[in-house]
C-alpha cells in the first residue's frame, strides 16, 4: 500500500509542480514508449501484493512465493523505469530514440550477479547456512549412539 502511496504522490507532485518538464518525463513513463513495463511494475508493486488480504493465498507456500518473485521483478522493473524512461527521452531531437543496452550494459550487469554470487557463495563457504547445532545433534557417536536428547 505504501508503494502504491508513493507512486500517486509521485503522480501529484507532476500534476502540482506545473513544470512540464516533469509533467512530460511521468507522462512519458506511464503512456509512452515504456509504458507496458510501466504498467507491469504498478501490477506486481501494488496490485498483486493485495492478494494476501485472502487467508487461502496467505496460507499457500506456491502462492506466497510466486508473489515474491512478482514483487521482486516489480521492484526491479521500477529502476528500470526511472533510469531508462529518463534518459531514452532527451529534450534534444538527436537524441530521440529507444534505448538500446551496450555490451559496457551487459558487462556491468553480468558483473553485478557475478559479484553478487560470488560473495553469496564465499559466504555460505565461511558461515555455513546448516545451523552446526543442528547437524551435532544428529551426528552419530562411534559407540553407535546419536549424541545429544531424544
């Protein structure tokens, strides 16, 4: 709901500032040539997340995960939208074109996962995410006994 707040006063502030220049770069994202992903990031923002106010998704696992994975591509799409719908559209006429992404684009995003994946990896090497007193409570003494209760 709150993310659903911030995109009406974003919406406000364009109509109210009277500047149209900003009038035209929120316009621009929700009706020009962005405008599908525009819309996709307001559905998985803001309209898929109020399927929880049902108690039969709330309680579903697959549902419950679909819907974060929506909510993440939404969030994703949402800085898609702010950096790309306000740079593919300069107020000069050379520059009026689609953005298409470079290989220095795809470089640095491959870059961010590899780097995000990486350290994921070093992490779950150094603090394993098995809780240790977990994995000693099963572990079997070479009496044959399992150490620790039950």
């Amino acid at each position: 709901m709150m993310v659903g707040y911030a995109y009406l006063v974003e919406f406000f502030i364009a109509w109210y500032s009277e500047n149209p220049f900003e009038r035209f770069t929120y316009w621009n994202r929700a009706t020009g040539p962005y405008a599908p992903l525009f819309w996709m990031m307001f559905l998985c923002n803001v309209v898929i997340p109020h399927l929880f106010w049902f108690k039969k998704f709330r309680r579903n696992i697959p549902v419950m995960f679909l819907v974060a994975i929506l909510v993440n591509l939404g969030m994703w799409l949402e800085r898609f939208v702010i950096i790309v719908t306000s740079l593919h559209r300069d107020f000069l006429p050379s520059a009026w074109a689609q953005y298409t992404p470079t290989k220095f684009d795809y470089g640095i995003t491959l870059g961010s996962f590899g780097l995000f994946f990486t350290l994921f990896l070093l992490f779950a090497r150094f603090f394993p995410t098995i809780s240790l007193a977990e994995v000693k409570s099963v572990l079997v003494n070479p009496s044959g006994k399992k150490k620790g209760g039950a």
